[in-house]
C-alpha cells in the first residue's frame, strides 16, 4: 500500500489548525480605546490619563501623545495607580487608569 506525501504543505493550514490568512478580512482599528479616550478629552478637561507601566498594551499611548500634560505614569505600581486615581477623582478630575486582568490578579 503506497501512501502519497505532498510535496508542500496546503496553503493556510497547519496541522488541523487553520494560519492566520486575513485575506478579504475587515481592518480592525488600532488602539480603539487610546482613540475614544482622546475623543473625550478633547471635549472635558478634568479627564486624565495614568498609566503603570503598560501604556502601549492598554492603548493610554495615544493619549500620552495627544495630551501629555494629563497623562501620568506611575511606573510597576498598581496600588499606587489607584491611590493616585482616587486622589485625582477627590480633587475633581476623570482620571482613566485601564489594567489588564491579570496584573490585577497578579499583585
């Protein structure tokens, strides 16, 4: 009994596992919540924007650049990212200090 081995893989599958293949798909938007949190500061100056050493991979880039007066980073705090939160919500401001699930988990 032969068995036929192709030569070359078939295109887009790996194992039984389908490859990324993003022809014909819709483009996503980059950084959606950096974008929306810049919309609305644009239109109120109380918000703020803090970051614990994450701003990239929490979209808070986008507002760093547009408003770098507003924005903070606390640095591989969290507490300290919401002590100052918290603080900036008593004085009067919106402050925005997004984090991912994990990290929250993790400290």
């Amino acid at each position: 009994m032969a068995t036929t081995v192709p030569t070359q893989p078939t295109r887009g599958v790996t194992g039984t596992i389908l490859a990324s293949d993003t022809t014909g798909a819709q483009a996503i938007a980059s950084a959606p919540f950096g974008h929306a949190l810049v919309q609305a500061a644009e239109r109120n100056p109380r918000i703020v924007g803090l970051t614990a050493d994450l701003g990239k991979y929490t979209d808070m880039h986008v507002f760093a650049e547009r408003f770098p007066e507003r924005f903070f980073q606390i640095g591989m705090a969290e507490q300290n990212l919401i002590g100052v939160a918290a603080g900036l919500a008593r004085t009067g401001f919106v402050p925005f200090a997004p984090r991912t699930a994990k990290e929250w988990c993790q400290r």
